[in-house]
C-alpha cells in the first residue's frame, strides 16, 4: 500500500489473564496443533504447519484470517515453543515471518498451574476467577493442576491508517475471544491424564 508509507509505524498489544478450569499440558497441546485452528478459532479461515524442526523446538506455519468484509490477510508465522513438564509450565512464543498486512504480528502463550504462580500478583478478575474456581474444586496438588493459569499477549506493529483504527477497536475483544475458544476447545476434547507424562 502506498499510502501507509506516509504514516508512522504503530504497536499496539494487550494481555488476556486468566484462570482455566482445564490440565496445563492440554492446553499446550491443544495451541501448538496449529492444523486445527481453522475447525474452532474465530478470525481464522486457514492454518496449516509448513515445516518443523528436527528438534522438535520450533515450526513455520501459515494462518489466514479475517474481518470480513474489512479485511483478509495470510501470513507465516515462527512458532517456538518452551517445555518444563517438571513443573508444567509452557510457553509459545509466535513471530510473523511474512506479512503484507502487519509490519509485525506476534504472541506469547505463558500456561501453568495456578500454584506454579502467587495469587497475589493475580489481576482482581483471575483472583475473583480463582477464588470462584476454587468453591467448586479440591486444592490438593492434582486436583489443582487441573486449574490453568494462562498469560496471552498480542502485538501488532502497522502503519496503515485504516487497519490501525480497526485494531484499536478490536484487538481486545479478539485477543479475549481467543482464549474463550482456546478454552472452549479444551473442553471439548477428552484429556487423558498420561498425555503431560509424554513428550510427543
């Protein structure tokens, strides 16, 4: 676009925290399975893993998503992931790699049990959602790994006028409407306890 080149570049992120009631490892699980994003994520009509590591760490994949009718965009992103299953805390980290529409696109995943992380420095809404969550479920150490506390931050950098007035009127709502399908998603797929014992 010519016009964007007349106007400054823009970052804008925002943060999702919240309290899961679901394993830590299934979650992971369940974000790193890039494939199936398009079956559940709002916003994405396409996702497909192009190429992985030998490794294991890290893979390319290509995702399309939309506004329709403002807006569509296919893009690759890195994709690097962080395992400790000691203490199942996992990280994903994603980075756009080729993009017409954003200068820079990327996210970071933080998922952990809740006890892995001190209530204290819980925002008002995960500390009412912890403290609601727990009403309902036993804290012994099991149990509560089954209580998944997630960090999700966005990042755009853009410099297109148009798309950055868009952004600025959703990126929040998108970003919550992620983790309410990421979380919806895992409710509907059966967790089998020995999956986080496994390094698959």
């Amino acid at each position: 676009m010519i016009l964007k080149s007349f106007f400054p570049s823009i970052t804008k992120c925002h943060t999702e925290r919240r309290i899961l009631q679901t394993h830590p490892h299934h979650l992971y699980r369940i974000i790193r399975n890039v494939d199936c994003y398009s079956q559940f994520l709002p916003l994405c009509t396409h996702s497909k893993i192009l190429r992985s590591s030998d490794c294991g760490q890290y893979f390319d994949a290509t995702l399309t998503v939309g506004l329709p009718p403002l807006f569509s965009e296919s893009y690759i992103s890195r994709v690097t992931l962080t395992e400790d299953v000691s203490s199942l805390q996992f990280t994903v980290d994603t980075q756009s790699i080729q993009s017409q529409m954003f200068e820079s696109l990327s996210s970071r995943w933080i998922v952990r049990p809740v006890n892995a992380h001190p209530t204290s420095s819980l925002s008002a809404t995960g500390a009412a959602a912890l403290s609601d969550e727990s009403t309902n479920v036993n804290t012994h150490d099991d149990q509560v790994e089954h209580l998944c506390d997630v960090d999700f931050r966005v990042e755009m950098t853009v410099s297109d006028p148009i798309i950055v007035n868009v952004l600025d009127k959703v990126l929040e709502e998108v970003a919550g409407r992620q983790v309410e399908a990421f979380d919806k998603r895992c409710q509907q797929i059966p967790y089998q306890p020995k999956d986080h014992l496994m390094k698959q």
